[in-house]
C-alpha cells in the first residue's frame, strides 16, 4: 500500500521535481536497520520514518566521482504507519510529506529549509 501511495505522490509532483530526481530508487522497508539508527544517533526505530542516501544533486561534481552505495529514498513502513495512527489523516499524507521530505534532501536542502517550505505551505493552506 505504501509503494503505491508512493508512486501516486511522485505522479502529482511537478515535472521539474520528477526530473530532479531522475532515477533515484524508492524502496520500503519495515523498520531502518540498527547500524543505520545508530549513525542517526535515534534510539527508537518508530522515530525514522524516511531516509535519503547518497549525494544531493547539487554537490554531486564537487565530491568528485560517485563511490559507495547509489542514491536512494527509503520509507519506513511502520514508523508511516505509526504516525498515520497519530494523526488521524489519510495515510497518503503521511506519505507525501515523507517522501517530498526525503526529496527535499535528495535536493540539498536542509532539515531547516524543509521545515521553512513545509511551514510556508501550510500558511497558504489555511489562507
């Protein structure tokens, strides 16, 4: 259900977006593994609930030629659905802001400007 919501997400972005993020793999998994939770610094599993991996776009030539694992977006399933228990909105919600989040890393953007755009949007929601 997650891989779909997903995919329906990625089909509603504008086409810049899409194009930005090229063929960066979407992959699901249950929980992120603990060697992962522990280069976060999280203790709690449910905390993670996507993950970008790789180089933002941006920064790609300056780090010189690619090493290591290729880029990737990961979704954590329960932590999704966790959240989506949490909240009470529809799970496609919690989706899209994980996954345009994640984008948004894919993108070199920070934690911070994320919270900024996230923020902005939600003010012209309301309006």
């Amino acid at each position: 259900m997650i891989v779909r919501l997903g995919e329906e997400v990625l089909a509603e972005l504008p086409d810049f977006v899409r194009h930005h993020l090229g063929d960066v793999p979407i992959r699901v998994q249950d929980f992120a593994d603990d060697e992962t939770l522990a280069e976060l610094g999280i203790d709690d599993p449910f905390a993670l609930s996507g993950l970008y991996r790789g180089i933002p776009i941006g920064h790609k030539d300056a780090a010189g030629p690619p090493t290591g694992e290729p880029d990737m977006i990961v979704l954590y399933r329960r932590p999704i659905l966790d959240e989506w228990c949490e909240e009470n909105v529809p799970l496609k919600d919690v989706v899209r802001a994980v996954l345009v989040h994640e984008i948004g890393h894919h993108l070199g953007l920070s934690d911070d400007d994320i919270e900024r755009i996230e923020e902005e949007a939600r003010r012209e929601d309301e309006r």
